[in-house]
C-alpha cells in the first residue's frame, strides 16, 4: 500500500479518534472540580454574590443537559440583603436549533428553593430609589434580591433585573438589546418553593410556602419575552402587629406577560389571582425595567361571598382554624404607584368584610355579623371597622396602627361587653386556660406596641363579672373574679376587685401605677397603695412543695444522710443547715408539731422580671413575685390567715411593699387563742431564703395550742403536748426561712421572755427523770403557778437565765439550753417542801443530812444538774455545789448564833444600865436649882459610862 494510501484511510481513522475522545473526555472534564470552579465563579460575577455549588454534572448526549444540586446564592454586594438555596436545578436543551442560533430548552427545573429577604429600614426620601439601583460596575447593574441574571458568549453579565434573553451580545444597560439566539422555554417547572421577607429587625413581614410554578417563556432577536403559565403558593401570611393575615388561604396565580424590549417595559396583559377563592384582577404595567422600575397596578377582587374567610381576619381575633366553620362577602381592592425598588413599595390596600358568620363545636354560640374594613398603606394601617357579635355578646375595635412595620403606635379604641368562654373557644394552644364570665370594656390605647417599658396607654373602664381562669400555667384557679377597673394612662384604680385562688378569697381596693410592670416578663415595678382584705388567706397554697415531696405536700420518710429523733410523736429530720419537722397532716399526740401539706401550686416561669425582683423566683412563688414589683403602703386585713399550718385571725397589718421587701409599721392578729403585734421586715427578694426580722409580742396564748402548731418554736423548746396554761411572749426574732416559709433554725437569733401562769406539765421526760430521782411520782403531772424564763437562740440552740418555775409548793431556778438536735444542759437548785424531798437523802452523805434537810423557809435546798437526750434525760445530784451549800449553811448557823449571843449580853447589859440610870435619878428627885444642875450632870456621866459600857461588848 502506497503512503498516500495510507495516510487518505488514517485521516478519517483519527477524525473518529478525536470524535470519540471528545465524547469520551469533554463530559470528564465538564464534571470536573475544575470547570465546576469556573461555572461556579463566572455565576458569582454575573449575579454580583457569592455562589456556592455542591456538584455539577454535564451531559451531551442524547440531549445537552447540566445538573446542579447544593446551590447556595449570598447577599449581593448592594442592595437588600438577600439569600438564595436550590437543592437541585436540572436543565435540558436541544442540540440541533443551536445550529439555527435558537435556544429551546426542553425542561427546566427547580426543586425546593428558599428565599429569604431582609428589607431595609423605612426611608421616605428620595435616596432609596437610587440605593436600590446599585451597579458592579461601571454600565454594569447589578441584579437586585432573588433576581436571576444570565451570561452572554463571552463571558459578561447581563442585567439581571432586565429580561433580556439569554446570548445577548450586550451586558450595558441600553434598552432594547438584541439577542443573537431565539429562545423558546417549554417547560419551566418549580416545586417546594419558599419565600421569606424579614424588617431589618428580622420580624417576619411576608411569608410564601409550598410554591410550585409551571411556566412558559419565548423570547426573541429583538428582546421581547413572553411569560404564561400558572403559579400556587399552598400558604400565603402577612404579619401584622396583633396577629397576620392569610391563616388558611392559598394563592393561584395565572401569569401572562409581555416585556418589550424597546421601550424597556413590563406589560400585563393579563394576571388573574385566586385568593382563597377570592378572584382578583392585575392590570397595569411597570416601566424603566433597567433602572427605578417605575410600576403603576390595579387590582381588583370582590365582592364576592366565600366559604371559609379566617384568612382575611387578624388571627389574633381567631386563633383557632381547626374545625371552625366561616363565610361572608369579601372585597379587596388596591394600587401600587412608584418604584418597585422602594422598602416598601407605595402601595395601598382595602379590604371590606362584610355578613361575616363563624361556627365552632366549642363555641357556645355562633358568632354573627362579622364586619371588617381595612386600609394599609406604607405608613399606617387604619382599622375603619371591627365588629363581632354573638347572641349575647358583641366586640368592636376602631383605629389605627402607625409604622407597623418598624416602630408600631397604636391608636385604638375597644368596646366589648362579651362572654370570655368565645375567647377561649377559639384559642389553638393547648394549655391556654378555660375562661368564663363576662367583661365589659370600653378603653382607649395609645402608645408603642413592642415596647415593654413603654406599653401603650390605655384610658376607660373594665367591669368583671364571676370570672374565672384555669388550667394552663395556673394549677391553682382563678374564680369569682368581679369588679371594676378604672385606666388612665398607665394607671390603675378599683373601688374593689373580689376574686379567689384556691381557698384564698380577696378584696382589694385602691391604685397602681405602671401596671404593666406587673407581667411576668415586664422590667421595673408598680406603685402601690392598696387595701386588701380577706376572709381566707391560706398562704401554704402559695408555697412550693418540699424538696423529695409530691404536691401533694406528702413527706417521705428520712433518707440515708438524715440524723432522727425521736421526741413522742414528732419526727424531727436534720439536714446540715436546715431542719424541718415531718408530720403527715394534723395530730394531737404529744410531742406533735403538725405542719399543714402545701397541696397543688401555683406556678410561674423564670422571667428577666423575677429576676430583676432578686435572687430569682422558684417555681410556686408566682404570688410573691407578684409582691417584688409593688411598691407603696398596703393595708391588710384577714379574718382567718394560715402559714405553716398555723391558724391566725383577725389580722389588721399596716406597712409597705418595697420591691419584695414588706416592711410591717404595725400588725395585730389572734394567734394560739391569744392575741399577737408585730412590727418590722420580712425580705422577699430572695425567695429562696425570705429573712425576717420582726419584733413579737404574744400575749395570752395557750402553751399547748403553740408548742403543738409552731414545729420551729416546739423544735427547741420541746414542750409540745407537755404543757399546757396562758402564755405571754416577747421576742426579737431575726433569721432566714426556707421557699416553704419554714424558719432555718441554724440563722435564727432571738431575745425574749416568756411567762406561764395557771399551768400544767404532764408525761416531759425531764419531769418524769426529776419525779423518778426524787421517788415522788406526783411530779408526773404538775400544776405549775409561775413559770418565768428569759431566753436566747442562736447558732440552734435554746439558752435561758435565771428560770423560775413555782409548783406544788417547790421552786426550780435554772440556768441551761436545749439544741436542735435534742440534747439539752441544765444546771438547777431545788426548793422542795420537806414531804418531797426525802428520796433525797440516799444522795446525800449521813454528815450533810442534818444540814442539808434542815428546813429553810420551809423548803429544802438541792442543788441538780440535767443532760443528755430530751426524751431520756440524766439527772444527777450536785455534790461539789451540795458540800459547799452546806458549809455554807454551817458558816450561817454559827453566825446567826454568835449574833444571838451578842444580842442577849446587849440586852442584859442595857438593863442593867437603865436600872442604875434610874436609881440615880431617884437619888436627886426633889432637890434645888443646884441639885438638878448636879442631877443632869450625873446623868451625861452614866450615859457615857453606858455608851463605853456597849462598845466593849460589841
């Protein structure tokens, strides 16, 4: 075969040589970290952010096609932020129209793709128009938020804003730009699509989900496009202040459009919507598509009756969408006249609803002429009407909200006389409470909406009548909630409000000022100046249950790390600080120390609110959170008031609320079958730990009605069920309490006096140790005459001077102290009539009785000394103290005896001395001048002889 030959068959070999690596390798390299690296940046460079790809895949045959998944747009450079993700863009052309320089592209598609757009602040001037048409570039603009832009041969960005087909030989910004292709889009088709607009707050403004689109696109040399097709959006939401609007309503949308490219303008031609039924027309057309985007729309919907019109009211009016059955005429009507490049656009928008009805299983009754006429535009959205009745019940709300979008004001007025169960009716959350009972309201509110500090000021009056609260957060009910408010501005008055929470019943008159500050989450507080009374104050209700026990106040038995002991009936748990008794309900058994269960709480959550009012509030403290944001003087009065199980009446208490710290000028009560006053502070701004410092005064209380009830007080004294009589206390007592308003013994200081009279001491296990020492077993059960006993309290202990107690003609004096823990100390002299003291005499040595059991007074000295447990307390003569007392006794014997003897030789000696005195007298009796001058005389010599005379015997 000649060369020539040879080389005419290689040519056609190595020209499907090429072919075939061209197939082979092109689709290697276009799937490529590489090329997907330029795509990625050339896409970056035409639409003016940042691109982010997943993957990229190319295919050339049968058809061209390229796959991209993992798409991710970020803001542009200028303009609104914005963010664009696609999970999976798909796009299919045909190869042969290439060849005529048309581009048909068989299918595109875009599966679930979110926008989410961010407007700036509201800007009235003239300077948004032109921040919004930003550029890259010199002549170069740059696409705005969510826009697409395209790429021509060569590389440059066309306008993204601009419809211009795809191919253009031109990237400026001229109008009427020709193509070098023919484009013909068959199939465009978007499903799961989403759309986001935020304030530059981040409030939501416009929410679009469940978007699907199905489209049709040609566009031509000269620039022209056509668009048709149909769009749904499965959920459409405004956000309003109070509420949004669209709950329920899907959007259908039936585009045709038509862009021509030489006078750079958007024609609609047609642009039927469907609103949830509601048909509605858009005509009109945007200019100027290149730069300001100048728009001039009508759209027209309605009247039309509907079938289910919730999503044209405020949610806030009907929260509850499920099972609610709805119709009424509708009618929407608007304009839009400006730059669509504006935050916000200038539009404005009616919307008429009228012979509104709505149906709800749980309403009690239907709800009846519904009528709402809305007005938005940028600036304010104006309530013209807002009206709701029912067959007993009728709501209306007239007014305006200015700068709704950033900063809303409101300008309302209400009018309500209704049966709150419809409100609850229509609640959706499923723990809002049941409501029941009527209000009548007609109020004014003037002021920002979404300022806490600064809530808006609402002026008028509401009347409650039997209202009640349950469920939800509150495990405690609300009931017979009735009365009248009067508002002005930011404060409150009432005549009197009677309500009651759980057992407790109150009555409340007077003021508050800032109100608001009393919600949960509100910062700052309210002043105060109140009156409250109350049948029923059951304060245990309030407090949350212990910790290891259920609501239902039951205690567990000790746990390992407990020390236990045992004093008759009572249960005494320590544990390191704190010390409580645990007795389950109310027993009468000696030694007992009931404490009433606190039962179901009322609870409330952490807000910034409680913690401001200090140390945060734990759950069950709602009511006294409540307290830590008043301030100002309170007057409170209470027939009957119970802490701790203790039973009170006829409290008449006087002071004031400080931010949690109650401050009591004067308070008085029946306490213990006696009568109580008191004055000082009690700390609530640490709930966990309220500290009390109080001055106490008890008088003519029962000893036994005290030491069973008041657990803390029986827990040193141990005296509860043992005595019994009228008591009087006087005390200063500081300390802490724990959430459960019981005193930590471990903090608790105190000086006091306390005094029985009329008494009795039956079965104390000192009593009975005493009664077995001295084998008199008449001590078991003791009338007592006096008892006085000084004392202190600190670090848990019980110390007292000087006690004086006087019974069955004995007397004990004693100093000592008793602890927490049950152990006690005494030191003690007995002065026991002669019948009782003769178990004694084994104690004491032969040489000492005759001393020792010689009557004094009447009574027998013997001094004692007690220790060890309460409940088995040691008794033990004194013998050192016992030895000295009797030479002590001895050393007074001998005295008074030598001062016998002194004053019988005095008188001896003082009768003879007058004796002689007289016989001298005698002597002179009827003599002269001289004479008596002598006689007297001589009587000066004799009393100074028997002056002498006395002052040698002494």
């Amino acid at each position: 075969m000649t060369r020539s030959s040879r080389i005419l068959i290689a040519i056609p070999l190595l020209v499907v040589a090429l072919v075939a690596a061209a197939v082979l390798l092109v689709p290697v390299y276009l799937a490529s970290g590489s090329f997907r690296n330029q795509v990625r940046d050339a896409m970056a460079e035409s639409l003016g952010r940042s691109v982010e790809l997943e993957s990229l895949h190319v295919g050339l045959w049968p058809t061209p096609k390229v796959s991209l998944s993992g798409v991710s747009l970020g803001p542009p450079a200028e303009g609104p932020p914005s963010t664009v993700s696609l999970d999976q863009l798909d796009l299919t052309v045909r190869l042969r129209p290439l060849l005529r320089r048309q581009i048909e592209v068989v299918s595109a598609r875009i599966d679930s793709m979110d926008v989410q757009v961010e407007l700036p602040a509201t800007d009235t001037g003239a300077g948004s128009r032109g921040s919004s048409s930003t550029r890259s570039g010199p002549g170069s603009p740059v696409p705005p938020a969510g826009s697409a832009g395209t790429t021509d041969a060569g590389g440059r960005a066309s306008e993204a804003g601009h419809p211009s087909p795809a191919g253009s030989t031109t990237s400026g910004s001229g109008t009427g730009a020709k193509s070098g292709f023919d484009i013909a889009i068959e199939d465009f088709r978007l499903s799961r699509g989403a759309v986001h607009v935020v304030d530059s707050k981040g409030a939501p403004i416009l929410d679009l989900g469940g978007l699907n689109a199905d489209l049709r696109a040609t566009a031509a040399r000269t620039g022209d496009l056509d668009v048709s097709g149909n769009i749904d959006a499965a959920s459409l939401l405004v956000h309003l202040p109070g509420g949004t609007l669209g709950e329920g309503l899907r959007l259908q949308v039936s585009p045709n459009l038509h862009y021509q490219a030489a006078e750079d303008r958007l024609a609609i031609t047609e642009f039927d919507i469907d609103l949830g039924g509601l048909p509605i027309a858009l005509t009109g057309q945007v200019d100027d598509i290149a730069h300001r985007r100048m728009a001039s729309l009508r759209f027209q919907g309605g009247p039309a009756e509907l079938e289910g019109i919730l999503g044209f009211l405020p949610s806030g009016f009907v929260p509850q969408l499920a099972g609610v059955q709805s119709s009424g005429k509708v009618q929407l009507k608007g304009t839009l006249d400006g730059s669509l490049l504006d935050s916000p656009p200038p539009f404005a928008v009616d919307l008429q609803l009228t012979d509104g009805r709505l149906r709800h299983p749980q309403l009690p009754e239907p709800l009846t002429d519904l009528e709402l006429s809305l007005h938005a535009d940028p600036q304010i959205l104006r309530i013209e009407s807002l009206r709701a009745e029912s067959a007993n019940s009728k709501v209306s709300v007239k007014g305006a909200i200015a700068g709704y979008r950033e900063e809303p004001t409101a300008d309302l007025q209400i009018q309500a006389d209704a049966d709150l169960s419809l409100v609850a009716a229509l609640q959706k959350e499923p723990d809002f409470p049941s409501l029941a009972g009527r209000v009548n309201a007609d109020v004014t509110a003037r002021g920002p909406l979404e300022d806490p500090s600064h809530p808006p000021a609402v002026a008028g009056r509401v009347a409650l009548n039997d209202v009640s609260v349950e469920g939800g957060a509150l495990e405690r009910p609300i009931r017979h909630l009735g009365g009248t408010l009067d508002l002005s501005g930011t404060s409150l008055t009432t005549s009197g409000v009677d309500f009651q929470i759980g057992r407790s019943d109150y009555h409340i008159t007077g003021s508050v000022k800032d109100y608001a500050a009393l919600m949960p989450e509100a910062p700052g507080t309210s002043g105060a100046d109140l009156q409250v009374k109350s049948r029923l104050l059951d304060l245990d209700e309030y407090a949350p249950p212990k910790p290891g026990t259920s609501s239902g106040g039951k205690t567990p038995s000790s746990t390992a790390g407990e020390t236990s002991t045992s004093t008759g009936a009572e249960t005494s748990t320590s544990t390191g600080a704190e010390t409580s008794t645990s007795t389950s309900g109310t027993t009468s058994a000696p030694g007992s120390a009931p404490t009433s269960g606190s039962g179901t709480v009322l609870r409330a959550p952490q807000t910034s609110g409680d913690r401001a009012a200090g140390g945060g509030v734990p759950p069950g403290n709602a009511f006294f959170a409540l307290l830590a944001k008043l301030d100002g003087p309170v007057r409170f009065q209470a027939d009957r008031m119970i802490v701790r199980g203790v039973e009170t009446q006829s409290v008449d208490a006087a002071g004031r609320l400080q931010t949690g710290l109650v401050s009591v000028d004067k308070a008085t009560l029946g306490l213990f079958g006696g009568t109580a006053r008191a004055s000082g502070t009690v700390d609530l701004r640490t709930l966990t730990h309220p500290q009390l410092d109080l001055d106490l005064a008890v008088k003519g209380a029962q000893a036994s009605e005290l030491f069973k009830q008041a657990a803390t007080m029986n827990q040193l004294a141990r005296l509860g069920g043992y005595l019994s009589g009228t008591l009087d206390v006087a005390a200063k007592l500081q300390g802490s309490t724990d959430a459960q308003f019981q005193i930590d013994l471990r903090t608790l200081t105190s000086t006091g006096n306390l005094e029985l009279a009329g008494g009795k001491l039956t079965g104390h296990p000192l009593q009975a140790a005493l009664g077995s020492f001295l084998e008199v077993p008449q001590l078991q059960s003791v009338p007592i005459k006096d008892w006085l006993q000084p004392f202190s309290i600190e670090n848990g202990r019980l110390e007292y001077r000087d006690l004086r107690i006087d019974a069955l003609g004995a007397e004990l004096r004693a100093d000592g102290w008793q602890s927490i823990e049950g152990q006690l100390g005494m030191n003690a002299t007995l002065l026991l009539p002669p019948e009782l003291s003769q178990g004694l005499r084994r104690y004491v040595p032969k040489e000492l009785q005759s001393v020792v059991f010689e009557p004094q007074a009447g009574r027998i000295m013997v001094p004692i000394t007690a220790s060890g447990p309460v409940q088995a307390p040691r008794v033990t003569l004194d013998a050192q103290k016992l030895e000295v007392q009797a030479k002590a006794r001895l050393a007074e014997q001998v005295d008074a005896e030598k001062k016998k003897v002194e004053q019988q030789l005095q008188d001896e000696a003082k009768a003879k001395a007058d004796e002689a005195k007289q016989k001298l007298l005698d002597q002179v009796t009827g003599s002269d001048a001289s004479a008596d001058s002598t006689a007297s005389d001589l009587q000066k010599e004799v009393q100074g002889v028997l002056k002498n005379l006395f002052k040698k015997k002494k």
